[in-house]
C-alpha cells in the first residue's frame, strides 16, 4: 500500500461504516432483564448496547451477564429477570468512538471488541461500527491498493 492510499484508509471517517442506530437492537437502562433477555435472543446478537431515556450510550448488556446474575445455588432464578432492571446488570465499560473519530482509532479499538459504540458530541448514541465492517475495508483496501 502507498502512502496515499495509506493516508485515505488512516483519515477515513467512521461515520461511512457505521450501521445507524435505528438499525442496532438496543435496551433502556430501566428496561427489565427479562425485556433485555428477550430482545437478545430474537436479534440473534450476544451482546448490544444500552441507552438511556435521553438516547446516550451508558452501557452494554449481554446474555452471559444476564445468566450470570440470575444463577443461584443450584439453578437459575428466572423469577429475578422480571425484578431486575438492565442498569443492574450491564457493563459500564464500553468500546466507544466519536462519529467525528478517525478510522485508524477504530481499528485500534476493535482489536478488543468485537464493536464499537458511536456517538456524537452529546454522547448520543448514533450507531455501531462492527470488526467485521472494519476488517473488510481493510481487506478492500490491501486487495485493490
Ligand atoms: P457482526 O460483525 O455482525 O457479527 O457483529 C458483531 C457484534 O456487533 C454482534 O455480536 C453484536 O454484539 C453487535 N451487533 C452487530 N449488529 C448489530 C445490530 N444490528 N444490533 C445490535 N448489535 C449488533
């Protein structure tokens, strides 16, 4: 790869590859563990972002955490999804990126994580931006320099 096809995938912005949040299954924080369970399981995904009533990401949720906190002794406690609210649960430590950021600061983050969480100047949440996508324009870019 040249140096200028270098500097075109380093200064692309994120905002190309994103999917739009209206796009994302996503939770509230005041949703119940059992709505969160439940819209888990029909997107097929294992982990998606939580929001709160203002639309600013403040966390993710995923299956294993909600299992993980309705294990007791010697079986899970399905009563506690019903009791429990996602805020509770999910993890405050989120891969986050601004719609503003670089594409080279993305690919940095997802080696970590499987996505990034975008969001504007707010903190709204505005999207995701998956590995998957990121890999692929790198992919496009190495085939085709
Ligand atoms: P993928 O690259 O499509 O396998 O997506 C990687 C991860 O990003 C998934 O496991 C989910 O956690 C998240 N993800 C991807 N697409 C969506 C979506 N439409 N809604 C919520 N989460 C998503």
């Amino acid at each position: 790869m040249g140096k200028i096809e270098k500097e075109i995938v380093f200064k692309e912005g994120v905002k190309e590859l994103m999917i739009p949040a209206n796009k994302v299954a996503i939770v509230q924080v005041g949703n119940s563990l059992e709505h969160a369970l439940l819209v888990l399981i029909k997107s097929g995904y294992s982990a998606i972002p939580v929001v709160d009533r203002d639309y600013k990401l403040q966390g993710l949720i995923s299956t294993t955490r909600i299992l993980d906190f309705s294990l007791g002794i010697e079986r899970i406690e399905y009563e506690k999804l019903g009791q429990h609210t996602v805020e509770e649960v999910m993890e405050k430590k989120v891969a986050w990126i601004k719609e503003s950021g670089l594409f080279f600061k993305a690919l940095e983050l997802s080696i970590n994580h499987p996505f990034l969480c975008v969001v504007d100047d707010e903190g709204v949440f505005v999207g995701i931006l998956t590995r998957k996508s990121i890999l692929a324009l790198v992919h496009r870019y190495l085939k085709h320099p």
